[in-house]
C-alpha cells in the first residue's frame, strides 16, 4: 500500500526537554524558562517540522533522530582537511566533490583571507556568547550535582550533602566504632561546618548514618596515642577538643541535629550547642564521665545545669543518668521526639519548612538568642579542656580510661 497516497499521518513523539521531571527537589522548568544554551541545543529538525513532511518521504539521518526526539548528527558540510588550506587545495575541493558552492567559489577567488575572516568572526561570536552566558542565572542543578560528589573525595568519615537550602552532615566514621571521635572525625566535621559557613546554606542538618547517633570520644585512639607521650598527647588532644566545640559555639547559622540512636558523652554534650534537637524514640542519652575517668566536656557544666537544672544536670555529669528520648524531651535537652517509622520524614519536612526561611532572619534570630552565651561558652571550653588535659596527663587518669576499657571488654 502506498503511504503517500493513504492520507495517514505519523505521530511524532514530543520532544523530552517538555517531559523532564523535577530532579532532588528542583522544580520543573517550562522549555520557555530553559537555560538559552539548552534552547540553543534543541534538535534542528522539530518534531512538528518532521510532522509535516509528506507520508513515505525519506528522512536523511540527522532528520531521523530529531524524529526520534534525539539530536542529530552534524554532518560537515565539507571534507577535514589538516592544516592550512590554501586556494589550490580549496579548488581541488570544489572540483572532486558534487558540485561546487558559493562557499568554495569565494575561497577560490580570495585564497585564505575569507576563511580566516570567517575564523576570527567566529571566534568573537564564541567571546561574546561566553560573556552573555556571564549574565545569566547560574544553574542550580549543576551546583548541586558538584555538591553531591564533594564530600565523595574530601571526606573519609563523615559524609556531607548539599541540599537545596541547607547542608546535611551525616556521622559514618571508618576510622572509629560507633561515630565516636577522634580529631580526625572532629577535623572532618570542622570543615565541613566552615564550608556551609561560607557559602549559601542557610542552615546545617547534623545526623548520623546507622543505628547510632555518636559515642563520644575515641577511647581506644586516645590510649594508643598517649602511651608514646602523655603530656604531648594530651595537650594535642584537648587542644582538637577545644577547637572543635569552639566551632560549634562560633557557628552563626542554625544547627539542627536528628539523633537517631544513642548519644554518650561528648555526642550528648555538644546538642545544648545546636538550636534544634530532635530525637528517636529509640535514642537515649548518657553522659558516664565519672565512669571513664574523665571530667565533663563540651560546654555541659553550663549548659546541662541552664536547661535541665542542677540536679538533673549533676545526675547526669557525675553519676551517669541514662535518659530515654522522651525524658531527655522533658528536661529541655530535646526539642521533639518522633517515631522511628517516619523520623526520616518528620525531619525532612520541618527542615524544608526552615530552610525557605529568609536567612538573614534566620541568622541574626540565633544571634540574639545566643549573644550574651558566647564568651561564658568560650571561657568554660576552656576550662574544661584544661581539666582534661591534667587529668589525661597524669597515670592515675590513664589507669581510669584502661580499667573501663577492660570492663567493657569482659561485658562483651
């Protein structure tokens, strides 16, 4: 049967630039808001155009992939010649080829001063898209696929992803169990905090990947380092203890923190320094400082006592209270507690809810909630660190970190 003759139409499938779906929570852009240099990419034979050619017409290659809803191959529209053409060459061109063209009588006629006018022309039309582009809004999609692979090779313990608005840090060390910290770990998240202090996020989102949310120090690093040189390596490690909770004291923008599983020392110590704690219900809390022969770190003997009281606080710090998610909510050290099904989810939306907040409103709120706690936070860092620093220098401090560690072992 004769298609040119039946009268049946063929029915082009629509370009896939119209059908894109939204990707990681941007939204979807009509062809008309497109990038211009995707505008510029559009297929050169539209499916409309293709529509409208005669029934059993041959389509050339390029017109059948524009059919297909692909781009076509550019075909050069004469032979590849290395080096320099000259008017001879461009004669011999014009004579073995089918015919000549306009394009090759003038470089006959001229030699090579048209073609390399047409060379310059060219590559100020390329200077000047490059300076138009300059001008246009930056894409975000592509920001966000190099945000996404960043942490991939800068970070060993921690993974950090970009999120429209916010910056979520995650806990998965490799270098310790459990999201303890090391100053490696404590390093890690360091960065990652001045990163999102420095570029667009309006907020960071602290959590943790696994069953649990931090256990504190690294132990078992601490031990190895101090046998070499006690006094050293006690004055190195509280000095990366002080640092990182000064990092946390000095953080302008929000820090909301999604605990998801035990927190023990230092990892609960830290979360009076966040503005927003939400919790698991299978999280729990403990702060056995006594138990490790250790004093309290992270700003907890002013911080503790502010929220929860003194009694609660010296519970907490001397004999090692442990507190389920829900009593940890009534004392002020937890803003909300969440079911374990939907924690995920609960989070995700009251952190999306934060982050369309205009930042500055955002930032200076934190500021004055928090302007007259800096200097008082600094100061009991400081003395804190100091303590450690004694009491990690001195034997009778080391034996108290080797006989928990041998009860934990003889537990398991």
């Amino acid at each position: 049967m004769d298609l040119a003759k039946s009268g049946i139409k063929i029915l082009v499938p629509k370009s896939p630039i119209k059908s894109r779906t939204a990707v990681d929570g941007f939204q979807n852009e009509s062809p008309e808001k497109l990038d211009p240099v995707e505008q510029g990419q559009e297929d050169t034979v539209a499916p409309e155009v293709a529509a409208e050619k005669p029934v059993g017409a041959l389509l050339g290659p390029g017109a059948e992939r524009a059919r297909m809803g692909s781009r076509p191959r550019i075909h050069p529209l004469v032979p590849q010649v290395s080096g320099p053409v000259t008017a001879a060459m461009a004669t011999g061109l014009a004579v073995n080829g089918k015919g000549s063209s306009p394009f090759m009588d003038a470089l006959t006629a001229n030699g090579t001063t048209s073609i390399q006018t047409s060379v310059t022309g060219v590559t100020a039309g390329k200077r000047k898209f490059i300076d138009d582009r300059r001008d246009q809004p930056f894409d975000k999609r592509l920001r966000f696929s190099v945000r996404q692979t960043e942490s991939a090779y800068r970070y060993r313990d921690i993974v950090v992803r970009k999120q429209d608005g916010f910056t979520h840090i995650l806990l998965s060390t490799k270098s310790s169990e459990n999201n303890s910290l090391n100053p490696e770990v404590m390093k890690e998240v360091q960065s990652a905090l001045s990163t999102a202090a420095a570029d667009d996020s309006k907020l960071v989102l602290l959590s943790a990947v696994g069953s649990v949310f931090c256990c504190g120090l690294d132990f078992i690093y601490f031990i190895r380092r101090l046998t070499d040189d006690r006094k050293r390596e006690s004055t190195k490690m509280a000095e990366a203890i002080r640092n990182f909770v000064n990092t946390f004291i000095q953080f302008k923008k929000p820090i909301i923190v999604a605990v998801n599983g035990p927190a023990i020392g230092l990892g609960a110590s830290i979360l009076p320094l966040c503005d927003v704690v939400w919790a698991n219900e299978k999280a729990w809390f403990q702060t056995p400082y006594t138990t490790f022969g250790q004093s309290p770190d992270g700003c907890s003997t002013i911080m503790f006592p502010k929220i929860m009281g003194g009694a609660s606080a010296n519970e907490m710090l001397l004999s090692g209270r442990k507190l389920t998610a829900q009593e940890a909510c009534g004392k002020g050290l937890v803003s909300q507690v969440f079911w374990p099904g939907t924690f995920t989810q609960e989070v995700m939306v009251r952190i999306k809810e934060l982050a369309s907040c205009n930042p500055v409103v955002l930032e200076e709120s934190k500021a004055l909630v928090r302007c007259n706690m800096k200097l008082e936070l600094e100061q009991a860092n400081e003395r804190e660190c100091e303590v450690l620093k004694k009491i990690w220098g001195s034997a009778q401090g080391m034996d108290s970190m080797l006989k928990y560690l041998q009860r934990k072992i003889d537990e398991f």
